[in-house]
C-alpha cells in the first residue's frame, strides 16, 4: 500500500500524528485497519508486528502526543513511556542507548514518544500544527527563523494567501 497521506518526512512523533489528515470527502485515518498501520510502520522503518494489539497501541499513543502537544494532558504520555525504557551501554564503537519496550506492540509508540520528549527539548516552540483553519496537519519548524505557519507552503500556505487576496478584490 502506498502511504496515502498528503505530507510525509516529519520527525516519527508528528508523522503519528498526521495519520489524521481532511480531505474535501471529511477527516481521513490511515489508523483505521491494520493495512494502514502496516504502511505507517513500513513508511517510517519500523519493524514489528502489523496486527490488533499493535494498532490499539499506537492509537492510544498518538491521542496521548496529541493531548501532550496541546497541553491538555502529560498523564497518558506518561503511561506509554513506563511501558519502557533506555538502556545505557558501552560498545566496541562507543556509548549506546538502546530501547527497551518488553511488549512489541508497544515498541512503534513508544519510540514515538520518545521522539517527541526530544523534540521538545530541542525546541518545543518548533512543534506546530499547520495554521491553515481547516487542516489538522503537524509539523516541525525546520525554518531558520522559526516562523513558518504552514506544513506546506504549496497547499494551505498558498490557500490562505489565496483566500486573503479575493477577500481584496472589490
């Protein structure tokens, strides 16, 4: 299956999140079937089983980065973070983190959310939902002031500056 979606490429805890995506037919879920959590997984390189289990799982924590981003709640984040932990090691090349989830469904959550605790230390202020009104699109700011309003510049960055210069016209 190809990935369906209309933007790909942000960091994992995001791109969970923009499994949800408007379309004009209404809101899109490629989180529906496990078909679709098998492309979520093979678009992003995780391993792991395409089943139920797992597709509960990843659910349940792209509602918890979800509420997390939007400040609503740190307890369901939490709850996927003690479901595993990093393991400090040294190796023949040097230091290593390495993740340790005992459950497998909870492995492509977990290192999502694990992801998105990163992003935020890095810079919380860059994690932003796409400003256009009707899409509910993620993304990271990578611009070099951080200003960036849009996921894409080309769709909705170019409808608002659309919208805006017929609202002009007499």
């Amino acid at each position: 299956m190809l990935d369906p979606r209309p933007h790909l490429g942000e960091p994992l805890a995001l791109d969970l999140l923009n499994t949800r995506w408007m379309t004009t037919d209404g809101p899109q879920d490629l989180l529906r079937d496990v078909a679709g959590l098998s492309c979520w997984l093979s678009t992003n390189g995780l391993a792991g089983p395409a089943d139920e289990p797992t597709l509960h799982a990843l659910r349940t924590t792209r509602d918890a980065i979800r509420a997390a981003v939007h400040g609503e709640s740190i307890e369901a984040l939490n709850e996927v973070l003690d479901r595993g932990r990093i393991r400090r090691t040294l190796t023949a090349t040097g230091p290593a983190d390495v993740p340790e989830i005992p459950a497998p469904e909870w492995r492509p959550g977990w290192l999502a959310t694990d992801n998105l605790l990163h992003l935020l230390t890095e810079a919380p202020h860059r994690v932003k939902q796409c400003d256009h009104p009707h899409c509910i699109l993620y993304f990271y700011d990578t611009s070099k002031n951080g200003t960036r309003r849009w996921h894409s510049m080309a769709t909705c960055g170019n409808r608002v500056k659309a919208a805006r210069h017929q609202a002009k016209k007499p």
